[in-house]
C-alpha cells in the first residue's frame, strides 16, 4: 500500500459522475479485468494506491456543484478492500456526499460495506443510494477458489437482505460467468433464486462468459494451472486470444436469466439497470441557469 496526492477524484458530468478512492485490489480475483494492460497501472496490482486527499477533493468538488447527480463507486477498485478497515477513506467520502445530498451507487463484494449502513441509509434519505453486488458462484469452496480474500457469495446475499431491509434499493452483477467452471444450470439459478428471494431491483449480466485482456488472461491462464489443471488448454483450444470466451451454454442461460426476471419483475436489460444506477430524482436535482 502506498499513498498519493491525486489531482482530482471526480469523472464524468451531466449528473453522473465516478469516483476510485484506491487503485489496485487485494481480493485477489482470478478474473480481475482491472489487471489488465490498458489500465496502466505502474505499481503492482496488490500494491495498493490510496488516494489519500479524496474526501478534500470530493467536497471541493461537490461544493462547486449547482447540479446533484448520482456519484458511483467500485467499477475499478473495489472500495471496501482490507485497507478501507482502518483507513475508512471510503466513510468520508460517504459523509461528504451525504453531507452535499448527492446520491451514491456502490459497487463491492464486501461485507465491510455493512459498516457504514447508517450513512448509506442517510443518503438514500435525502436523495438516492443503491447498493451493487457482485455474484458469480453459489458454491462455497469454487468460490474461495476464484475470489479467495473476500466474503463469499451467502455473506453477500446476506448485505442484499439487509440493505433491501433498510430499504436501499440493490443491483446484481452476475459476472463474469466462467466457461467450463461455473457456468451451470444449477449454479446460475441458485444465485436467481436468492436474488429473488432477498428482492434485488435488477441483475446486470451482459452474457454468460467472461472477457480476457493481456495482462488479465495471464492471471487467470496462472489460476486455472494452479486449481482446475488442464483447463487453461481447454480455453487456448476453443478461444485462442479472443478477447470474449461465451460459455458453451450461453444461450441456454441466458434464457433462464432472462425468463427468471421478467417472471419476477427484476430489470435485466443493462441499458435499463444502468439508466436506474445513475437517475436522481428529480425532486432531489437542483437546476440552474449556469450550469454546473
């Protein structure tokens, strides 16, 4: 973990805007596409870079703001890591926004986002907050294999059932689903099941695969050496270096994905889901002449 003073923290406009607090990851993922080459990282992947002037940098920014909007978190860097435990730079950040009534979508695997349920439930209070999950595997002892320095999938239904408790609306991610590993029947709809059950908003799946980049693919070539021996053969034999490897199955499941959230009224179109993430209402979103 190392420690930086960053120029700015806030991307995007029009009312929606991003915000990575860190740079790298210590979940350990196997599928990681943040490692990937693209990104640039200059400092190795668990080598954490803190931003550690972001809540200076927020309220700086939200202050000058005319406009509210929806500001998300955990695209990139999952803001609940480890580190967040005593740092809590991901807590003041929280408070800022709560403080300037903007609304907040955060996305994490982590259980550590229960600690801060108090301001999430605050700002869904004055403006809007949506908790995001990411879902692959319903097995526990597959998923301490692809997600091994995280809670596992039953811990993070368990925050879904809380937040859709408090009343803070939540969002699925069933990505990525990987070919010959956990791109089942039984696996997929396990985890549809417990999202209908615990009454999530809408599950975002783009398709069942996953996407591999250099840098990324020889990660995850490692993990499958290491776990599922002579897999990795398998993937260069079916998909070479594409950068999309669907799963054999993908049609099939995604029409159990589909059929499941249609029946249960959960949004699964992505241009829905992500229209829904980055909408403020408009009771909440103060216009202005001159803009933002």
């Amino acid at each position: 973990m190392h420690f930086v003073d960053a120029k700015g923290i806030l991307t995007g406009s029009g009312g929606h805007f991003g915000m990575n607090i860190y740079r790298g990851c210590s979940h350990g993922c196997i599928y990681c596409d943040s490692r990937s080459r693209c990104y640039q990282f200059t400092h190795p992947f668990e080598d954490i870079e803190v931003k550690q002037n972001a809540p200076e940098l927020l309220e700086a920014a939200l202050r000058s703001k005319r406009r509210k909007g929806m500001i998300g978190t955990g695209a990139m860097s999952d803001p609940y890591m480890h580190c967040e435990e005593d740092l809590r730079l991901t807590r003041k950040c929280l408070e800022i926004i709560s403080k300037y009534e903007f609304g907040a979508a955060i996305q994490t695997k982590s259980d550590r986002i229960l600690r801060d349920i108090d301001l999430l439930v605050e700002i869904n209070q004055k403006a809007k907050c949506v908790v995001q999950m990411t879902l692959t595997t319903y097995d526990d002892d597959l998923c301490r294999i692809l997600e091994p320095n995280v809670c596992n999938t039953k811990r993070r239904i368990e925050v879904l059932a809380e937040m859709n408790a408090r009343g803070i609306p939540t969002v699925v991610w069933l990505t990525p689903i990987l070919p010959f590993i956990n791109d089942t029947e039984g696996n997929i709809t396990a985890i549809l099941d417990e999202c209908v059950r615990v009454g999530v908003k809408g599950i975002i799946c783009f398709d069942m695969g996953l996407t591999l980049r250099e840098g990324d693919r020889e990660y995850y070539y490692a993990a499958l050496d290491r776990h599922f021996p002579g897999m990795k053969e398998r993937y260069i034999k079916r998909y070479g270096n594409d950068y999309e490897l669907p799963s054999p199955d993908a049609k099939a499941l995604m029409s159990i994905f589909r059929s499941t959230c249609r029946a249960n009224g959960i949004m699964y179109k992505p241009d829905e889901c992500f229209a829904y993430l980055y909408d403020l209402p408009e009771r909440y979103t103060q216009m202005s002449l001159f803009g933002e």
